[in-house]
C-alpha cells in the first residue's frame, strides 16, 4: 500500500539506543514530521484545496503540498501564516499531542485522522497509534473504481495486511495476481513488488495496515 507507513512518519529510530540524545532527536524527529500530517488534517476537515489554503495563507499551493508530504520543513514565517489561515496557534503544529498514552492509544468512532497519500482515488484515515510508539499502522481505505498504485510496482521494508469489507481490490504481488473481495484478506511482504488497483465499478472499502521493521 502505497503511504501508510508515511502515515506514520519517517523510519523510526534505532529502538535499542537508550541515550538521552537520541530520545530527544527522535521527539524532535516525530514533531516535525507531525507538522505536515496536522496540516494536511486541517485542510481536508475544513474542505480547503491547496489552492484555497494557499489564497488564504499567502503561502504557494506547491509549498504546501511539500510540507504535508514532509518533504520541507516550513520556516516559522510559513507556518505562522498556516497556522492562521488554519485558525490554529502555531503551538498546535510543534507541540506533541498531549493525552496520547504509551501503551494504548484509542481512536473514537468518528475521530479518525485524514492520511496523506500521494495516489490519486483512494482515501485513509488512521485508525493507529502515532509514529514512533508503535511498529504497527492502520487505516480505513476508501477506494474509488479505476483506481490504482500505479504501473511500477512498490517495494518497502517491513509486511501489509489487507482486509476488503466491501467491493474488490486486485493485487499483483512478485506477479501473482490476487482478486480480494468483501470478507476476503491479503497479507504480503512488503519487500516483494506489489501493485493494487480496484477493477469493479463501485467503491471498494478495507482495512488496511502496515507493519514497520523494528
């Protein structure tokens, strides 16, 4: 599946250090990351294009589609200007989220967090845990007819569990194809090429999740 490791974040850390240091580079290390994913939230919950947050905060369409993918990290001028066009403080994109458990992380019904993803008609919203404290991620897929990963096939480290519970998902894993209808699951490696696409004529719905190397 194409970006619910990104979902997460970036590859975590070494988990055997136990230095101060490297706990410290790695808080700082998700809350960076996060800036980028509470944007994204933002925008799609209060229905703004790029564009749109872009009129609004003064700030490039492209520069911010670049921050929501954590490919750029914004300049405390850009994210003033976000985070104002947002209607938040800017202490709501750099702080951790508070309230998050260590051990357990619980997600309400209706309170599931807008994933980015760089393909075109599909849908996630989380479902797991943050970055950084779990090796598992989840989401809820929505996947639209016609859509799909694309023609070159994805490699990655670590394994995805796909669970269809409603319309059909086509898989071509080390070019074997797998038809996964409603109640059906597939679960691969994510180190062996893979694609997906939805061949129906409906929307197709899952459960999709990723686990990380540790």
């Amino acid at each position: 599946m194409s970006r619910v490791p990104r979902t997460q974040g970036p590859p975590c850390l070494d988990a055997q250090s136990n230095s101060r240091s490297d706990g410290a580079a790695g808080d700082l290390e998700r809350i960076v990351d996060s800036i980028g994913l509470k944007v994204f939230s933002l925008r799609k919950r209060m229905g703004l294009s790029l564009q749109q947050l872009g009129e609004r905060s003064d700030v490039s369409a492209a520069a911010i589609h670049k921050i929501e993918q954590g490919g750029m990290v914004p300049t405390i001028t850009t994210l003033l200007k976000i985070a104002g066009a947002l209607g938040r403080p800017v202490s709501y994109f750099v702080e951790e989220d508070v309230g998050q458990d260590d051990v357990a992380t619980l997600t309400p019904a209706g309170e599931d967090r807008p994933v980015y993803t760089s393909h075109k008609g599909i849908v996630l919203n989380s479902i797991s845990g943050p970055y950084g404290r779990f090796l598992l991620a989840g989401a809820r897929a929505t996947v639209e007819p016609g859509a799909t990963s694309g023609r070159k096939p994805m490699q990655h480290p670590g394994e995805e569990l796909v669970h269809v519970t409603s319309g059909m998902l086509e898989f071509t894993v080390t070019g074997q194809s797998y038809q996964v209808g409603a109640g059906s699951t597939l679960h691969f490696r994510g180190d062996q090429p893979h694609t997906w696409r939805n061949p129906g004529t409906t929307e197709a719905h899952a459960v999709w999740m990723a686990l990380r190397p540790q």
